[in-house]
C-alpha cells in the first residue's frame, strides 16, 4: 500500500509518500517562516494563501522523488485537524479530491496523533504500552498510550502550552520567530546560578501544566534587570531550566503512576537539546528508554501524515466524500 501524505495544518506545506513495503520514498517540506518572521508569528489567512501556491507543486516534487505517479497511489492522508482553518482546508480539499479523481480511499489524519506515531517510523521504537510526551505548538499533552487508537490522556496545559511560551519569551527577549531554536541557542550562553524561575504546577497533585505565569515571571525579571546580552542570556537560561525540569518532574510522576518505562517525546519542542539530555538521564535512572523522532520529523511534516494515514487505512479507516476539518479536536474523540 502506497500513501500520499498531506500537511497543512499552519505554516508547513508538507508532502510525503510512505510505502508498506519499502517504507519512507519520499518527503518534501517548504516552511513559511521568512513569510511570518516579520510579524512575529503566523498570520493565518497569509498562511492559507502560500499552502495554496506551494501544495501541487510539492506533490509533484514528491511523486519524482519517490519515482512514482499518481495512479501508483493506494490511498491519500490529509491532515483533518487540529490546525488552523483555513489552512487544514487546502490539504484536506486536495487530498479528498484527488482521491475522488483517482477512485481511491482517503482518510483524515489527527494532527497530535501523526506526531506521537511518528517516531514509530525509526529503526528503534517503542513496544505499546508506552507514555507520550507530546510538546507542539498549541499543545503540550502527557499521553498513557495503550495501542493505536488507544489513548488516555494525562495531563495537558490548562493555559499557554510550551511551544508559545517559548515564542512568547523570546519574543520578549527581542528573538527572532520561532523563538524555541533561538531562546535555546541563547540560554546555552546563560549562567543557570544567576536566577531561578518556579517549576508550575509541580508543588501539586496531577500531571496538568501551565506555562503562562512562567513566560510572565521571566517578563517580570526581564523589566526589572539591566537589558545587556547577558542578561538575556541568562534569562534565557533560567526559562528553559525552568520548562526542562518542569517536564522531567512531570514525566517522573507519570512513570510512577503507571508503571511504564518507555518514552515517546514528539512535537516541535522535541527537539529541544537540553530537553533531550534530561530525559535521557532520567530514563537511564528508572531503567526505561526515551525515543525520539529524527529532527526532520519534530516539526510539521508530510512523512508523519503519511505514516498514519497508512496505519489508519491498513485498519479500514476511511472518510466520505462528506469531509469536514476540525480546528478543533481531542485524540480522545478518536
């Protein structure tokens, strides 16, 4: 089975062919964000408009890539929410035309869930049941993973989620958007003895986060200091300090909770250095395993929409020529 993988939920156009036999063929990514840098974070009816210009050219760029054409195609995968409206309209209107045209099944990807599997598609993967740490964009989500399909959720951010209180926070700082790479860049010149912000919601009961009043503290700190860049940089620091043990002390408590010792982490955050150094240590101390997507695949992509859109087919997963996107939509609902 042979799928054509579309993402488009906010500022990656993604396209992707994933093959049953022979795997990953192709993988094609155009990122908007020179288009958005000047605004200091996306503006989605300019999104939408470049998914529009940029989504056919790419599925062909795709196709010679992987060495294969359109009516090779088995089945095509679209991401269906959650995302931005606009945006997850171009993919899911071309992909559930295209297979219309080509009289083959298609079927709407959850976005958080093609993240979570998506590690699943390296040479070293996790055995169900297993945790998920899931840290992209809009969501930060602790996830009890039972099989496919199959999901308890844990906890989750009850106001910003990660992702924005690092663009948040850097933007503060005066970084360039995406302020995760930047404000991470940054903090590795800090002095992590200079301050030290709160770790939220750990002084409790439950596996919930909240990073709002964080990215305030680190605003609080950052008007009351002398603005140099070394101040900066160590603002930096004690931000991630902060975000860093505040996941490690949550995934701590969610291996004792339920017994489980391995690890998935997904999403862009995933690919935060100093997040993956920690959970390393702290799986090696409980014995367990922590994977991760390869850096390509933490961020939005095609590949992952692929990957789980040819799981969801194999089960006989498919979606009607009455198709909605979801902005909105829980994993639980799935």
């Amino acid at each position: 089975m042979r799928i054509l993988g579309i993402e488009t939920s906010c500022d990656e156009t993604g396209i992707a062919i994933y093959d049953g036999e022979n795997g990953l063929m192709g993988h094609q990514l155009f990122s908007q964000i020179d288009l958005h840098k000047q605004y200091g974070g996306v503006v989605p009816e300019l999104a939408s408009r470049d998914h529009v210009r940029r989504i056919l050219p790419l599925i062909q760029s795709c196709l010679d890539e992987a060495g294969t054409k359109l009516i090779d195609l088995s089945g095509i995968a679209y991401t269906e929410g959650p995302g931005l409206m606009g945006a997850l309209l171009v993919g899911t209107t071309v992909g559930r035309s295209l297979a219309y045209a080509l009289s083959i099944p298609a079927v709407g990807v959850h976005h958080m869930e093609a993240h979570l599997l998506a590690p699943l598609m390296e040479d070293e993967v996790a055995e169900f049941p297993f945790l998920a740490l899931l840290v992209s964009g809009g969501h930060t989500q602790l996830v009890k993973v039972m099989s496919m399909g199959e999901y308890e959720l844990l906890g989750e951010s009850v106001d910003d989620a990660a992702g924005e209180a690092f663009d948040k926070t850097a933007k503060m700082l005066g970084l360039p958007y995406p302020g995760g790479p930047a404000i991470s860049e940054l903090a590795e010149k800090g002095n992590s003895e200079r301050f030290r912000f709160p770790r939220p919601m750990t002084d409790r009961a439950g596996l919930d986060f909240s990073f709002s009043g964080l990215k305030t503290f680190a605003l609080n700190t950052f008007q009351k200091e002398v603005k140099n860049e070394q101040t900066k940089a160590d603002i930096a620091r004690a931000f991630v300090d902060a975000v860093i043990d505040t996941f490690l002390i949550k995934c701590r408590r969610a291996m004792e909770d339920t017994g489980l010792n391995q690890l998935v982490v997904a999403g862009g955050v995933s690919a935060n250095k100093q997040l993956r150094e920690g959970l390393h240590k702290l799986m090696d101390e409980y014995g367990g395993k922590v994977y991760f997507p390869r850096p390509a695949f933490c961020t939005d992509n095609g590949a992952m929409i692929a990957y789980c859109g040819y799981l969801r087919l194999v089960r006989g997963d498919t979606n009607s020529l009455d198709f909605q996107p979801k902005p909105r939509w829980s994993m639980l609902d799935l």
